[in-house]
C-alpha cells in the first residue's frame, strides 16, 4: 500500500502525531512524507528518521503560514500527482479542516480520529470511537485515495534512527493564497493535553480548602476563584515534578479558576495519557467519556462514594490539599528533582 503521510507543524514545531502517522504508514509499505513551508530542513530530517522512505517538500514562501485554501490546494496536487493509496494525517485543529478540503477536491472521503486501523489489500478498515467511547465503529472509505486522521498517542511512536536519510523530491505547487497571515497572538493559556504523557486534573474541589483565608476585600466568588488558584498552584506543582499538563473539570472552567483550554470532557478534550490524576473531580459521565481511555487513571477526592473510583485504578479517599503536596514531595525525591 502506498501511503502519503501529512506532517503538521507550525512554524516546524511538529505535532508528534505526524510521527506516530509515519510508524503506521511504514509499518503498511513504502512511505512519503508530505512537507510544507520555506526552511523545513530540521523538519525533513526528522521525517526520515522517524521513518519516510521519500520527502515530498513543498517549501513554497506561500506556505509558511497555515491557510485552508493553499495547504488544501497543495496537497491536492501532490495527491493527484503521486496516487496513494492512503493519506494519513494525525488529527488537529489544521488537519481536520485540510484533510475535508483535499478530500471533497477529489471526491473522496475521510476517516476521522482513528485509534484502530488493518490493511486489506489496498483497503483499509479503520477504528473509531462513537457514542462518546463507548462503542468501537469500523469503517472503511469506498472512494480513493483513503483520507484518514489519526486519534493523538492512539498508534506508538516510532523510536527515530538517527542520521537516517532518504529521498529529497522538491515539488512545484504554485498555491494562490487569497488571505495572508499579518501575524500571531498568544490565547490566554495554551496547554496541548491530547499529547501530553501526564495529565494532573483539578475540580471544583481544588476551591474547598475552607482553612486558607482570602485576601481582605474580596467578595464571596472571588474568595472562591482565589482559593481554586491556591490549590490549582498544587496540581501545577505535581504536574511539573512529572513533566505532565494540567486538565480540568468543566466545574472549575465555569468557576472561573482556570482557562477552558484545560477542561477535559465532552465538551472540552478528549485525552489519552498514561497518567490521569483527578483531584477533588466527583467522574460525572461528562468528564469520563473524555478521560476513560487514559492507561491509567488515579482518583483523589474526599467522598469515597465519588463515581470517578470507578475508573481509577488507584484511588485515594481524602484530602487533595494534604494528599496532592504529599505526592508532589514523594515523586520530588524518587525522581530527584
Ligand atoms: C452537555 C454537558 C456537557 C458537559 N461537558 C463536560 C466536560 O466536558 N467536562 C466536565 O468535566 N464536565 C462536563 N459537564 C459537567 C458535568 O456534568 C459535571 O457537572 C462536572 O464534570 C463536575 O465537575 P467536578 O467533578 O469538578 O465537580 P463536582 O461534581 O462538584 O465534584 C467535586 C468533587 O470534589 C470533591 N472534593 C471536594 N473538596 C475536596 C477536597 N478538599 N479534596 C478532595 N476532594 C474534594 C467532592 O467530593 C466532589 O466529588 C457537562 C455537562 C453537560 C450537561
């Protein structure tokens, strides 16, 4: 099977799903991946060492920036210049727009956020998840060539070989972009948790820590929101010693303790690490459905009736303002940190 893998990056900082992509797409057949952008060298590099057989580099100035119509109608070239059978993309905000708009151009489909997928032939059957996890639907795509985006950490990454090369094609696209890029602006937070190893989570608990006392002056609510930022400093503090992220509770995203780009859920990221800690969360079916596949969840809350012990292969009845520092100083010295 011939496969095209897509390698997102902005400004060459690559979403390591672009690599987890290219393992699947060698472990299938011979491999090309597909680069965009002026000055990609380190990110070529990278792609034959994680494994590309070719890089079909693209380094047009037009593609330096990320716009839909471009990118779209670049990879749409390269598709109908090389006819893969499959083109394979980790799954991301870019992607998920890129990958419909190639595919509508050449009247295909696309098979979206997999986390399972065989060969057959040159069919793929592809897994996904439906009905908020808790069905695995396989699907197969009819029209050619096969789009299909990758669930983040669902496939393993390839370990790189270093110095490893392969063959440069440096290919014409000639895009017309109709906008330009006059720049960029930092949201409040970003946190990138679909790729995050750890994550440690916090609730609507991490507010109840009736002992702190709050500044004087501040009304009820603020009282509250300072508190919730006390005790997120300590789910911080255990996400740092682990080189994790942190995640939220919609609870605490509408407490106002801390930015939406944290809140794990249904309606907030869907995550798969190999640590989830949640701290003062009660698991309401809101919030499992978007951490239940991590490989291993730990639950601290005082209730011990909490719904979320019910996914937790670890759990801890008590209190998150004793037992989260007390973890944080315990990994501080197994890790030496
Ligand atoms: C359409 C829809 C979409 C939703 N999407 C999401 C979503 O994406 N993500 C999400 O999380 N929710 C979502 N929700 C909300 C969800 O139903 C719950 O209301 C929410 O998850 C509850 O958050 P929580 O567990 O932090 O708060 P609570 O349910 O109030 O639980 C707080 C927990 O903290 C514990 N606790 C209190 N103090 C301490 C302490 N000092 N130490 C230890 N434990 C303590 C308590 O025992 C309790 O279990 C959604 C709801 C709807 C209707």
């Amino acid at each position: 099977m011939k496969t095209l893998v897509y390698i997102d990056h902005f400004k060459g900082e690559v979403q390591p799903g672009s690599w987890e992509a290219l393992g699947l797409g060698k472990s299938l057949g011979p491999v090309s991946a597909v680069v965009f952008g002026p000055g990609m060298e380190a990110v070529v590099s990278a792609a034959f060492e994680y494994g590309a057989d070719e890089v079909l580099l693209a380094d047009d100035p037009a593609l330096l920036d990320y716009r839909p119509e471009p990118f779209a109608a670049a990879l749409t070239a390269i598709i109908t210049a090389q006819s893969p059978d499959l083109v394979l993309l980790p799954t991301t905000t870019r992607t998920r727009e890129l990958a419909a708009m190639s595919a509508f151009d050449l009247n295909s489909g696309v098979l979206v956020d997999l986390t399972g997928l065989e060969a057959e032939g040159d069919k793929v059957i592809a897994t996904r998840p439906i009905y908020e996890g808790k069905l695995q639907e396989k699907v197969v795509c009819s029209a050619r060539p096969q789009f299909a985006t990758l669930r983040a950490r669902a496939f393993p990454k390839p370990a790189p070989e270093a110095g490893r090369t392969g063959t440069l094609t440096k290919v014409e696209v000639s895009p017309q972009p109709v906008s330009t890029v006059e720049g960029y602006a930092a949201s409040e937070s970003t946190v990138n948790l679909t790729d995050a190893g750890v994550i440690v989570s916090g609730g609507r608990g991490v507010s109840n820590n009736p002992s702190l006392t709050p500044p004087a002056g501040l009304d009820e609510k603020q009282a509250e929101i300072w508190r919730a930022h006390q005790g997120f400093a300590l789910i911080g503090d255990l996400a740092n010693v682990l080189d994790g992220a942190v995640g939220a509770s919609r609870a605490a995203v509408d407490g106002g303790y801390i930015p939406y780009s944290h809140q794990v859920g249904q309606t907030g990221k869907v995550v798969t690490p190999d640590l989830y800690i949640a701290c003062g969360i009660s698991g309401a079916i809101q919030h499992l459905v978007g951490m239940r596949n991590a490989k291993v969840v730990v639950a601290i809350n005082k209730d011990a009736d909490a719904p979320i012990f019910t996914q937790a292969r670890y759990g801890v009845v008590g209190d998150l303002f004793v037992l989260v520092p007390a973890i944080t100083e315990a990994f501080k010295k197994k890790l030496g940190k």
